[in-house]
C-alpha cells in the first residue's frame, strides 16, 4: 500500500512538472517572435527603392556635328559626366543640319527628357520646339554657344568667348611686335558661321585689339574684307575657308607678303593652312591663330602652319553643364559666374564661363599633355 501511495505520489509529480514546463515555454515563445520581426523588416525595404527611380532621369544631349573633333569629345564629356550622376543620357549628333537637330530634340521630349543640352547649329531656329520643351516642363541649357530668341533657355555654359577673340588678336600684335613697328603689315580675316552667336564675341574681341592698327595702316587687308559677316564661313566648313583664301591668295598676294591670318578657330585655320600650300609662293608664311586645339591643327603646329591656338578644356565645360541639370533637378543653386554678358533677345541668360588659354608651341605639353587631354602619340600624327 505504500509503494501503491509512493507510485502516485512520483506520478503526480511528473505530470506537475511537465503542467509545469508547458506553461512556461507558451509565454517565453510567443512575445519574442512577433515584435523582433515585423519593426526590423519593414522600414528598411522602402525608403532604399525609391531614390534609385528618381536617379534614372532622362536628359538629352543635342550636339552639331560629329565632323569637327572637339564635339565628340563634348558630346562623349557631357554622357560620362551625366551618367555618374545618375542621369539616363539621350546623346545626339545633327550632322550640322538644323531641321535634323530640331527633330532630335522633338524626340528627346517626346520620351520624357526632363533636361536638354544643346549646342545650337542655327542659334535663331530653336524657338518652336524649345517652346514646346518649356511646355512639357523639360529644362533648357545652352551649351557653349547661346540659343536666341527663346525664353525656355534657363542657363548658358560656355568660355569667355569674347577673351578668346582678344588672345587671338593680342597673339598677333606681340609676335609683329606692333607696339614698336610700324609695318605695314598684311592681314586677313576669317570667321565662322554667321548663325552661331559665339562668332559675335569671337570676332569683336579680336577686332576689340586689332582695330587700331587697321585704322592707322599698321595693318592692312588687301582683300578689303574686313566686316564680320564678309569673312565669314557657313558651317565653320575648312573647305568653304580653303575655297575663299585661293581667291583671296591669288587675287591679292601674288606678288606680296601675308603676314598675319586672324582665323577665330582651327577647322577654318586648317582651310587657310591648305591654301597656303597650293595657291601661295611668297617666303613669308602668315603667322595663323586658332581655337579648339584640335588635333590636325596641333600637328599643323608642329609642322610650323599654324602659330597659335586656344584651348578650350570641353571636361571643364561639360562639368559645368552636367551640374547645372544636377541643381535643376534637385533644386539646389547652380554655378553661375556671369549674369551680365549673354542677353539672347528675351532677356539675359545666367551663364558660367570658363576660361579658355592661349595655346602656341612654348605650352602645349603643359596645356595638352600634362593635363592628360591627348598623349605625345595623338598629336605625333
Ligand atoms: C565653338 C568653337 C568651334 C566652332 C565650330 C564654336 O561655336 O565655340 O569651339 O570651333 O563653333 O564648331
């Protein structure tokens, strides 16, 4: 019997113990797991997509033409420089053709470009379809050359183009010395596209130096053409300048010295360059001026045919524009270092200049090769 009580006894104190265990692990178990899981995982998912939607903005780059170096190079500056942003980059070439470059831009709105860059072909054609851009909330930005007539524009990045007319000028005036000599000396002009803006500033800066020394006869222009609009090149075509300085050579220096070209950029100075070599025999080689660095004008200048150059460093410039669509979009300040000079007809435009250098022999490996903008053995040839 009392083995019997003892038997119970042990029993009830087993099935206590696990009565026991059983209503300690229900109140352990439940109130651990609910809150641990669901605080932890939800705030953290959200917040993370968002943000990647809003980098994926589309912006549309408009460059003129694949046929003059620097463009691509702008054009391939301004994609790389975007797309580390963040940015989509829609980025086309118009074949220096106005109505293909309108239709290009028409398509970079039609796809939802919330900013264009553009480097106008004809700076008067745009009205229309930037009006249009305006209207579907796209923002403008004039690239190194200003877009006229429009109020769509809202920034303008570009060089101090009015300076690189003055270095070109000023070149030309320390290496014929015309502060102590009396000349005469003979000069030509040429310029570029009478619809691209810059040719304004381009060539009144150089006049801006050089008109003193016409006006006293220090200089003098046998052709007689020295008015912007006569001296200009439709297209900034090297051809169209190779066509009209065979004229002028062998109608007006057959027998007489050139000893100075005031070229505003290198495609027109490589055209005067070429006629140089088949319709001009005087001993006097012309000292040539430029602008772009552009490779065959670099080798030219190597080669002694053309003196001088200036160089536009296009990474500076497509980082000034790629942070002007960086504060559009975000609505921040945008760099701006001129809100004087560029008034495009409705108004003036906010702009950043940057500046441009003079480039000749005695500092191209510092200006080229040390800054890393080309290797020896781009400019060897
Ligand atoms: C640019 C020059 C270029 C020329 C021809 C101008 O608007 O400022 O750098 O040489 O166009 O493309």
């Amino acid at each position: 019997m009392k083995k019997l009580l003892a038997l119970l006894l042990a029993l009830v104190m087993v099935f206590g113990l696990v009565a026991c265990a059983n209503t300690t692990e229900e109140p352990v178990e439940e109130p651990v797991e609910e809150p641990v899981e669901t605080p932890v995982e939800e705030p953290v998912e959200e917040p993370v997509e968002e943000p990647v939607e809003e980098e994926s903005l589309l912006v549309g780059v408009s460059m003129p033409t694949k046929d003059l170096q620097r463009w691509n190079q702008d054009g391939a500056n301004m994609q790389s420089q975007l797309e580390a942003a963040g940015y989509e980059v829609d980025l086309q070439f118009a074949a220096n053709d106005s109505a293909m470059q309108i239709s290009q831009i028409e398509n970079m709105i039609a796809n939802g470009a919330k900013a264009v860059v553009i480097s106008a072909i004809d700076g008067e054609a745009l009205g229309t379809v930037l009006a249009q851009a305006k209207e579907a909330g796209c923002a403008v930005i004039a690239y190194d050359r200003l877009i006229m007539g429009s109020d769509a524009v809202t920034y303008y990045a570009t060089f101090d183009n009015f300076l690189v007319g003055v270095m070109q000028g000023q070149y030309i005036i320390d290496t014929l010395d015309l502060a102590n000599n009396e000349g005469p000396f003979n000069i030509e002009f040429i310029t570029g596209d009478p619809g691209d803006n810059n040719i304004n500033f381009f060539f009144d800066g150089a006049m801006s130096v050089l008109q003193e020394y016409v006006d006293s006869g220090v200089l003098v222009c046998q052709s007689g053409q020295t008015e912007k609009l006569d001296v200009a090149t439709e297209g900034w075509d090297a051809a169209k300048a190779q066509e009209r300085f065979e004229n002028i050579l062998s109608t007006y220096y057959a027998d007489k010295p050139l000893h100075a070209v005031m070229a505003s950029n290198d495609s027109t100075a490589q055209g005067v360059a070429t006629a140089l070599s088949t319709a001009y025999s005087n001993d006097v080689y012309p000292i040539i001026t430029g602008q772009d660095c552009d490779i065959v004008s670099m080798q030219n200048m190597l080669d002694g045919k053309q003196a001088m150059s200036v160089f536009k460093d296009t990474r500076d410039l497509a980082a000034k524009a790629a942070e002007m669509v960086d504060a559009i979009m975000k609505g921040t300040e945008p760099p701006i270092n001129d809100e004087e000079t560029y008034d495009n007809g409705t108004g003036i435009i906010p702009s950043y200049l940057c500046a441009p250098k003079a480039c000749t022999i005695d500092n191209y490996k510092e200006l080229l090769i040390e800054s890393e903008y080309y290797t020896e053995d781009q400019l060897a040839g």
